[in-house]
C-alpha cells in the first residue's frame, strides 16, 4: 500500500473511531452487532432515555455509521458498514469475552 492511500485510510478510521468513542454509543453498536433492532428494543438493551437514543441514534446516522429500514410505524437500525460491524466484533472478542 503507497503511502498516500495508508494516509487516506488512517483519516478513515480515526473518523471511525471519533464517531463511535462514546460509551453509549459503543453500546448501541454492540447490540446493533448482533443484528437489526428496532427503537423499543435498543431502549431496553441500553437503559437510557429515550431523548438521548434518538439523539445517539440520529448523529450516528449523519455520519452514515447506521441505516435504517422503515416498516410501518418502526424504524429498524442496522450497522451500515461491514468494516465497522467487523470492528465492533472484534473489540467484543477482546474485551467482553
């Protein structure tokens, strides 16, 4: 890898890791690992209010690191990025295991 490719992919991940280096939103992701949630069940996995969730919930899909999938009155939240879903396994190997 040339170095200015390595350079670009450094500044990827440290976006990455910025927009995940919160403890609640480390949490949320750790869910989100294990597959699609939607609001109610996040609610009940990570005991926070339901202002905070949305916000958490909201900023994380601005920086694209979720998606979410409509159906009828709920919203389903996912990992948007395979490189981040890999990632949030990989640290639940090494510190939750």
């Amino acid at each position: 890898m040339n170095l200015e490719k390595m350079q670009g992919k450094c500044g990827q991940v440290s976006s990455m890791m910025k927009a995940i280096a919160h403890p609640q939103r480390l949490m949320i992701l750790c869910h989100l690992s294990e597959g699609e949630k939607n609001v109610g069940e996040i609610l009940a996995l990570c005991e926070i209010s339901q202002s905070q969730l949305s916000q958490f919930l909201n900023r994380m899909q601005r920086e694209k690191l979720l998606k979410v999938r409509k159906d009828g009155q709920f919203a389903y939240y996912s990992i948007a990025d395979k490189n981040l879903h890999k990632l949030i396994q990989s640290m639940q190997k090494i510190f939750c295991e």
